[in-house]
C-alpha cells in the first residue's frame, strides 16, 4: 500500500475536480491567492518562510514554533509541526489553498503570536 494511499472515493473526486477545468482555475488562483496573503502576515508577523511552487508554504517560527502550532490548533486550526524535519528545526506547514481558510489561518496565527508576547 503506498506511504499515502486515498481511498476510492477521494480518487473519484479527484478525477471529477479536474475534469472540471473552471472549477481548477478557479483553485490555482485562490492558491496563488493565499500564497500572496501568507506571505504579507509572516512579514507583518517578522517570520521567516521560503516561496513555493505548490500549495504550501514553509514557515520558520523559531522559539515561537510550539506555541504557534498549540495555539493554532485549540482554536481549530492544523499547522503542520516540521520541527523533526532534516533542516526544519522550528519550522510549520501552511496549506495555502481556499482564500476563507487562509485569511481564518492567518487570524489565528496573529491571535497566538500576539497573545504571546
């Protein structure tokens, strides 16, 4: 079984999602959306993060790591913890897909880490 196998039904949906060509602009651009919108919240946030092709985008919150992904996570959203990553230390995951998500990511990331200080 491969490391990240889906289920049936998520690969139905994968094929009707790009099957649908307006509906897989519409995501590319709310990716590139997002991207823009993550990266502007880490500036005004003084974190560090590398641009990305896909649809993610690697942040390095130092010493601030554990409490960012805490914080995030008790008021419902999941920041990846890619701390045990080779070259990672102090570093999360941000999906950066649908533009509502993203703007309620980076409320909650401003929420934590400026409760924080």
């Amino acid at each position: 079984m491969p490391v990240y196998s889906v289920n049936i039904a998520a690969v139905v949906a994968v094929q009707a999602a790009l099957g649908d060509l307006d509906h897989l602009h519409d995501y590319l651009r709310q990716v590139d959306e997002s991207k823009a919108l993550l990266y502007a919240a880490c500036d005004r946030l003084g974190l560090t993060y590398w641009k990305s092709a896909p649809n993610f985008v690697l942040v390095c919150a130092g010493d601030r790591t554990d409490a960012l992904v805490d914080g995030a996570f008790a008021r419902g959203v999941y920041l990846r913890d890619r701390s045990t990553e080779p070259g990672c230390a102090g570093c999360i995951r941000i999906g950066a897909g649908i533009v509502e998500h993203t703007r309620r990511c980076i409320d909650v990331m401003e929420e934590v880490l400026c409760a924080a200080r």
